[in-house]
C-alpha cells in the first residue's frame, strides 16, 4: 500500500480558511448594551460571550482566490468537535475528541493526498492522529472552540460600527474590519455572542454561529486508522 501523506492537502483546507477567519466577527444581545459600545467593545464583549459557551455550531462559506471553502461544524469547548469541510470538490469529514483528530475523507480528497492505489484501499476509511503535533494538528483549532473564537475574533484591524441588521431572527449590531472588509454581527439580545460573519466581494462570503450552548455528542469513530503507523509502513 502507498503512504498516504495527508498533510499537504489538510493544511490547504485548514490554512485557508483560518486566513479568512482571522479578519472579522461579531455579535451582540439588544438590551445587553453593546448596541451603544465603541466597535472594538462590541467585538470585546462578543469573545467574552463565546468564551463563556459550551457549544456552538458554525457553518458557512467563504472563497479563498476565487476557490470556495464551505464547512458544517458543531463544537464543544474543552472537548472537541465534528462536522465536515470542503474545498475545490475535495470534502472530508472531521472529528476531534480528546486530543486525537479523526479524519473520512471522499474519494478525490483521499486521490489527492494519497494517490490513486492507496485511495482505494481507504476508500470510507477513517484515518486517526494525535490533534497536537501530528498530520492533522492544522485541523484541530476548526474543532476547538476556544481556539477558533479566539482566531476568528483577534486579527483585525480599524474597527467601525456597521448599523443593525436582524440575523436568523436575531437581532444584531454590526462591526467592520476597515482594512479586510469582513463584518461581524453580533446578537444585541441576549448574551452578545457572534452570529455571523459577512463579506461581499470575490474573496467573501458569509460564516454563521448559532445554535450556542444547545447539546453537542462527541463520538470517536470505531475502527480508525492511525496515519502514523501507515506512514512508517507498519
């Protein structure tokens, strides 16, 4: 069997889109007061509010050069997550429990990062390393809740306010990253927790928080193949 190495192809999913991310966010409670803080506030009071969850679910897309990034996650803090991210028709689903990453991916990812005869043999497999300093340590911080609030809600830059717009029913008070473009809506009734992050343009597209503190499951997939025994040829 050939050695699958992964981790080109992981980093390109992963990379991208936290590069995005990293330019924009935002949400705020109405009656909580954020509707009447200065922009770099609201965004404060947004990551305080998401660091204080236990779960969330995040699900969008984005465009990276022209390439559309699309991803479906449900995340735990302190714990893991699960769901699924795509790019350019190479799509793969991903848990992450307990410090170890789980990966199944489709035919064209495997394809891409194994080459075509190893692809066969992991056809619906899932393959399995450890979430720090293994082949698919770039994916963890999509499966951290803390990691991603914090990458998403930090790099940024001149901040204005952006008025307020309602989102998935949700009252909301906008905030832009003058420089990137990005806006982060965050809820203004409520806890001020990001709802959704905005940007028009060739390289935007939309990401959505929702469904915070709603019950997450978290289960280890049976069977996992772990990439590092396969690379040493064990």
């Amino acid at each position: 069997m050939s050695r699958p190495s992964p981790h080109r192809g992981v980093a390109l999913l992963s990379l991208a889109l936290i590069a995005l991310l990293a330019g924009c966010g935002s949400s705020s409670p109405s009656g909580n007061g954020v509707a009447s803080k200065t922009p770099t506030q609201i965004v404060a009071a947004a990551k305080a509010a998401a660091a204080g969850a236990a779960t969330v679910h995040v699900a969008g897309t984005i465009v990276d050069e022209g390439k559309p990034i699309s991803l479906n996650m449900e995340l735990e803090a302190g714990k893991g997550g699960k769901g699924t991210i795509a790019l350019e028709g190479l799509s793969i689903r991903l848990v992450q429990i307990n410090g170890t990453v789980y990966i199944n991916g489709s035919d064209a990812f495997y394809r891409h990062v194994a080459g075509p005869a190893a692809a066969q043999l992991l056809r619906g497999k899932w393959l399995k390393a450890p979430a720090s300093g293994g082949n698919f340590s770039s994916l963890a911080s999509l499966t951290d809740l803390s990691k991603l609030i914090d990458t998403t809600l930090a790099a940024h830059g001149a901040l204005t306010g952006a008025g307020t717009r309602t989102v998935n029913g949700q009252k909301a008070v906008g905030v832009t990253d003058k420089a990137k473009g990005g806006t982060l809506y965050v809820a203004s009734t409520g806890a001020a927790y990001p709802l959704e992050i905005a940007k028009s343009g060739p390289s935007g597209g939309s990401i959505v928080f929702d469904r915070w503190n709603k019950p997450v499951t978290l289960v280890a997939p049976a069977g996992a193949i772990n990439i590092n025994q396969l690379q040493s040829g064990h």
